[in-house]
C-alpha cells in the first residue's frame, strides 16, 4: 500500500535523487524513467499523482498538470537496495512528450512480440467499436443486435471449447477459447463488468488481500 513507504528507508544518492520507473498498472507497459527527489515523492505519496524532479530545470513537476495527461498512482515499491522506486499508475493519457503511450517505443531489438497486454487492448478496441460503430465490423454488429445475440454466441463457443476439448485437439481448442473470451469480453462491455470486477473475485477466492 503507498503508505507504508517509509520515506527514510529510500536511498537517494548524492544529488539527492532516486530513479523512479513508471509502469502501467492494468498493461504491466514500462511508461517511462523520471526522478523523485524527498520533496517530489513526498507530494507523490500525498496527491497520488506522480511528481518528479527535473533535473535540467531543477524544480518539481507534476506529469500531466499542463497536458492533462497525468498519471494516478497506485502503488508504490522500492527495490531490493532501496535505491530504486517502481510507481505503477492508471495514465490518464500518453507518457511521452511526443504522445506516444510509452517512452520506451523506439525498439531495437525483438525476439518475439510481447502479447500480456492484449486483452486490455481488445477491452479497449471493444468499447470503442460500442461507442464509435464502424460498418462491417463485427463488433458493431454484436453491439447493434444486442446483449441476446452476444449470449447465443458465448453458448455456441461454450460448446466448441467442450468439443475442442473432447477432440483432444489442442490447435482447436486454443481457438474456441479465444473465441469465447473475445464473446465473454463483448458481454462484460454491455454489461457493464470490468476485467478489474473479475480480478477482484479472482482474488477474493484466492484468499489474497487486494491492494
């Protein structure tokens, strides 16, 4: 929880600073590296918003007070040497000044495209196809036929999966899978049950306190 960080076990170093690393809450996305002085981190605890110390103009700022984009936090942890600090947010809008999500998009090198943020993007694309229909896209068809349609899909794919699963075919059953989460995930969005109402439950059964 953010308040349970002691302020006088961060380690800042000679110019009085620590690196703060900036990371999504919901996607896990890396946003960007800024730095925290006593001050900044203080008000960061105090506001949930994310302040830093500029190190070329050598005063506070607050990450989205003039673009709007800002950034609520959500937890805050500290390295193994306590000389680093991980700020997890909700990003109210990109991270970068150029009005890229991420700063870090200038990749150089890839073995294999990461895929954990996927569903909250397809949440995203969902919501957006509810909200701005697009002719011929099947999202906003399910949208325009409504919450009967959705849940004829959701059992039709129910029963593929069971079938995928009977058939022992593994090819099969990844793709009925996706299938009925992408359907499951068109229902959420009618209904109006976030992906975060399902984590919540999930951890509830679990028997782990959320933080």
């Amino acid at each position: 929880m953010l308040m349970n960080l002691q302020i006088e076990n961060v380690l800042f170093d000679e110019k009085g600073l620590v690196p703060a690393i900036v990371q999504d809450d919901k996607t896990g996305k890396v946003l960007m590296l800024a730095y925290m002085n006593k001050e900044s981190l203080l008000k960061t605890i105090e506001t949930k918003e994310t302040w830093f110390y500029s190190r070329s103009r050598q005063e506070l700022w607050n990450k989205g007070a003039t673009s709007g984009n800002r950034q609520i936090v959500k937890r805050l942890s500290l390295d193994c040497d306590n000389d680093s600090v991980l700020v997890q947010v909700t990003p109210m809008g990109p991270a970068c000044h150029t009005g890229v999500e991420t700063c870090f998009y200038n990749t150089k090198f890839e073995e294999e495209t990461p895929n954990r943020a996927i569903i909250q993007e397809l949440i995203v694309e969902i919501k957006n196809r509810r909200e701005n229909p697009i002719e011929g896209s099947y999202t906003s068809y399910l949208f325009k036929e409504g919450i009967d349609k959705v849940l004829k899909k959701i059992g039709e794919e129910s029963s593929e999966v069971i079938i995928g699963a009977k058939n022992e075919d593994k090819s099969e059953l990844t793709s009925e899978l996706a299938d009925l989460t992408y359907h499951s995930l068109v229902l959420m969005e009618i209904a109006g049950v976030s992906i975060e109402d399902v984590k919540k439950e999930l951890l509830k059964r679990s028997g782990k306190k959320d933080e």
